[in-house]
C-alpha cells in the first residue's frame, strides 16, 4: 500500500487536427468561435481539434494513477465538478477498492437526479485513475484486477473513414484491409450518397468476407431507421448502430422487434441502470460501453449483465488521448462476451506519441499495456501540453 489519496488535478490535453473528425466539412458546416461545428447529417456538435480531460491521483506514498474522460465540449464543466465537489471526497481514501469509492461519489448526488452527463464522467475519470493506482500498487495490470477471462489480445474493426468522396473513403477501407484488417464501420451522416450506396461500394471494394457496419449516430425515427437497415441490409451489413434518438425506447424497441440485422446501442450510457431500462423490452444484440463515460467499474458491470443476457460486447472507443482507451482494453479483457473493440484509426495513429507503454493496435487486433495499472501514461509532450482547470 502507498497511503490515502494526497491530491487530485484535472487537465485538458489539446491537439490540433488536420481534418476534423468524420472528415472534411460539408455545405453549410462551419467552425465558430470556439471551433466547435454542427454536423448537419446528425446535428451533433464537434470540435475541430482533439481534446481530453485528464486526471492525475496522487496518493500520499507517492504513486501516480491518470484517469480520462470526454472534453469534446465544455470541459469546464467536468473540471468544476472534480475540484468543487468530489476531490473532497477522495482525498484521503485508501484505494483498495476503487468501486466501492466510486459507489460512494454517485451517491453524493444521485436524489438530484444527477445519474448521467458531465457528472457521470468526471466520476469515470477518477474511477479510472483509481484502478490505474490499484494495478501500480498491486504490480499488476489492471486487467489481472478484474475477474473473468483475461486476454492479452483483442479483435479490431476499423472505425470511421473520413475522406471526402465515397471512393477515397473504399480506397482507404482497402489500404487498412492490406494491413490485416478485416472488419469496418462508416458513418451514415457522411455517407454523402446515402448508406446503401456507401455500403455496396464498400462491399465491392473489399469482398464478400470483411465485415461492415453503419453507425447511423442516432439521427432517425423508428421507420426511417427501417428504412435504411433495410436498403443496406442485401449489401451484408455486420451490425447497424444507434438507429434511433438515444431517448426513443420506444423505438429502438420497434426498430430492434422488427428487423434481422444486429442492433448495437450502448455508447451513450453512463451505467448499467441504462442498460436495465433497455434489456428487457429491446432485442438488443451488441452493447458498445464506452469507457469515457462510465469508468472501469461501470464499464465491467456493463459487461456482466450482457453476459446473464448472452448479449456480445463490442466497446466503443471515440476522441481520447489514450489513457481511457488502455482501460478500455483490460476492462474488456475480463468480459465473458466480448466480440471485437472498436479501432479510431484516425486518432490512435497520430496521437501514439501522446502515451508512453506498449499498447499497440495492427493486424486487426489491439494488444493490451503489459506494465502495472494501466500500463500507459503520459508522455514528456503531452505533460508539457496540458492546462489545468
């Protein structure tokens, strides 16, 4: 043991980006003020650069565990959270059982309502540092940590394409394909010629075998959303994902009642009640727990309820600076269900040298830190880059 929690501090981590995320700007997108823009095929907001809220725990014996969480928008928000309300929690906790604290800190504010959101990913942050200074005190990774099947491997699928033109979008699907990959996902609100036509020209490009998804970023009704499962589904669609507004039970229950493709859903969700308000009434086939927003602990109780429902577990793994991503892996390690995990080429690549550990991703599979607690941490460049809040 290295003592109690002597201090917590939170940072953004910036970077710029050459194309924004999901590609090049289309008519009518434009970045404003604080260079953030609106996707006009899912009006959702997104920033033009890269950025992370970072975490960094010290205990009183001197271990350092770093935990992360969204700062796409507002990272403020998750900052003012950490430092005006739950650091004050923390400090001074022996972090044998970092659930056990992060249970405590969901308490603090759950009869205001305050189950979701920034709340629950500042929660997610600390959880994560906090198991990175269990495994670092311990001598273990993380992963060791966890009950359940341990792997030193996992299976990726290649994650956006964000070229401009449907063909330059096959082009590169086929160059990550020669690398070793064989399963893809495009994004339906830059699919310019609609998501039939990207999928059969993605069909054509890279053959029968590889397998395809559409992420349809939660932008239709029920029977809009049938209808392009259904224009796409004669072209071999692996899994369609987010059909329908996050809060439409309603019809994500029509939509995966009523359709033979696989339905995956889960990112958004911050912890397994989401889930629970969702199992029973929805033929859901594949749960994408995204780490960013629900810390180790959520993420694995996530993993074990779609276990009890033999649902397969394909995580998600969206704009970060690496820190969530590692727990991501020695979480899913663990998950008795686990198919895949999701690879963002286009963040993973050019941010390598924001980590320092040898988590790596080729040959279609990611391989897992080796060292104790997360295995990963920042680099000499990223520490120099980060701002406090």
């Amino acid at each position: 043991m290295s003592g109690p929690v002597e201090s917590v501090e939170v940072f953004t981590l910036t970077l710029p980006r050459d194309t924004p995320y999901l590609g090049a700007l289309r008519p009518g997108e434009r970045a404003n003020a604080q260079g953030y823009i609106v996707r006009k095929g899912n009006r959702t907001v997104y920033p033009t650069f890269d950025r992370s809220v970072l975490v960094r725990v010290k205990t009183r014996g001197g271990t350092v565990g770093w935990g992360e969480t969204y700062g796409i928008v507002a990272p403020g928000a998750v900052g003012a959270i950490i430092n005006d309300l739950l650091s004050g929690f923390v400090v001074g906790r022996e972090v044998d059982n970092p659930s056990a604290i992060y249970d405590d800190l969901y308490d603090l504010m759950r009869v205001r309502g305050y189950t979701g959101g920034f709340y629950v990913d500042a929660l997610a942050a600390i959880d994560i540092a906090l198991w990175d200074i269990a495994g670092r005190q311990a001598g273990e990774p993380v992963s060791s940590l966890l009950d359940g099947v341990s792997r030193e491997t996992i299976g990726a699928y290649v994650s956006g394409l964000p070229e401009p033109t449907m063909d330059k979008r096959a082009d590169l699907a086929r160059r990550w394909q020669d690398r070793g990959f064989d399963a893809f996902k495009f994004a339906t609100p830059v699919a310019d010629e609609g998501p039939a036509a990207e999928l059969q020209n993605l069909r054509s490009a890279l053959g029968p075998q590889a397998r395809i998804a559409a992420d349809m970023h939660w932008n239709q009704t029920a029977e809009e959303a049938l209808a392009l499962i259904a224009a796409m589904e004669p072209h071999g669609l692996w899994f369609a994902e987010a059909p329908v507004r996050t809060e439409d039970i309603a019809a994500l229950e029509t939509v995966s009642t009523a359709t033979a493709v696989p339905i995956a859903v889960g990112e958004e969700w911050r912890t397994v009640w989401d889930m629970r308000q969702r199992i029973d009434r929805c033929n859901i086939s594949i749960v994408q727990p995204e780490m960013g927003h629900k810390g180790i602990t959520n993420f694995t109780r996530i993993g074990a309820l779609a276990a009890e429902h033999e649902i397969d577990v394909i995580p998600h793994a969206t704009i970060g600076a690496g820190i969530f991503l590692a727990a991501s892996l020695h979480a899913s390690s663990a998950l008795p269900t686990l198919a895949g995990h999701e690879f963002q080429h286009s963040i993973f690549e050019p941010n390598r040298r924001l980590l320092v550990g040898d988590m790596d991703c080729r040959e279609g599979m990611y391989r897992l830190p080796t060292a104790p607690g997360l295995g990963v941490e920042p680099s000499e460049e990223a520490l120099e880059l980060l701002q406090p809040i």
